[in-house]
C-alpha cells in the first residue's frame, strides 16, 4: 500500500523521507528533487488556478498529498496505484497522513522552531513510521522491488 513518504516544511524544504520498500540509498538520494518539483506543482496549482492538488496518479503509483492546516507543512504519500480505487483504504491512509503529522509536528516542534537545514535531526522518524504503518495495516501487499518482475 503506502510505499514512501516525504514530509515537505511550508517553504517546501523537504525534511523527512522513507521508502517502506527499503530501496537502495542511491535510488533515494533523488527524494529532494522529487520533493521539490511536487512542491512546485502544488504551488502551481494554489496560486495559478486557486485550487489544491490532492492526487496525482500514474500507471503504478498514486501520489497523495497532504498540507497540515496550522503549520501548512506538506505530506505526500506514494502509494500503489489499486489503492485508489478503494475508498476504505483512502480513508486508512487520509487518518494516516493527520497521526504522521501530529507524531512529527510534536515530536520535532523545538528542532522545527530552530531549523538551520540540518535534516539529519528527523532520520530517527522512520522507527516511528514503521509502527504506526504497521498498527494501521498499511503495509501489507508491499514487495521490495529486488522481488517484483516487470
């Protein structure tokens, strides 16, 4: 189901990223750049059309994407493409997307309050990603890629 996510600060600096598939650390050292242009097309859309992208779909992927309503931090969630078509599911990972920020948001207010671009600080996140994944169920059907055939 839920495959990464990137947690975006207001000014779209991404913070925080996981991939559940526990791909390879060179496939992820592109998480910035992708966490930018998402941010770059949210804003595109906020302040060229006044709306808000909420999914963007692909063949494989579904992107979700989440703005917190005080802090205005972003969340995007990649997830597999069939959950789409199940509303149960989408409403799973709609309460999934509030508890990350509330954990996040709480557990790092000083370190946000002080940010100097030090990301480093959120790594230990991840530990707690993985048990609220997983109390959710959200993990299930999940295959790390060096398993998956084309």
């Amino acid at each position: 189901m839920i495959q990464e996510i990137i947690v975006l600060s207001d000014t779209g600096i991404p913070l925080f990223f996981h991939d559940f598939l526990e791909n390879d650390d060179e496939e992820n050292s592109n998480y910035q750049i992708i966490a930018s242009y998402f941010d770059q097309i949210c804003r595109f859309a906020k302040y060229g059309f006044k709306e808000s992208i909420t999914t963007l779909k692909m063949n494989k992927s579904v992107f979700y994407f989440y703005t917190h309503p005080t802090s205005h931090f972003h969340l995007i969630l990649k997830c597999d493409s069939k959950i789409d078509d199940k509303k149960l599911k989408r409403k799973s990972i709609d309460l999934f997307a509030k508890e990350v920020f509330d954990r996040f948001l709480t557990k790092y207010k000083a370190v946000l309050r002080d940010f100097k671009g030090d990301i480093s600080n959120f790594k230990p996140f991840s530990k707690d990603l993985k048990e609220m994944a997983k109390e959710r169920g959200l993990l299930r059907d999940l295959v790390p890629k060096t398993f998956q055939t084309s």
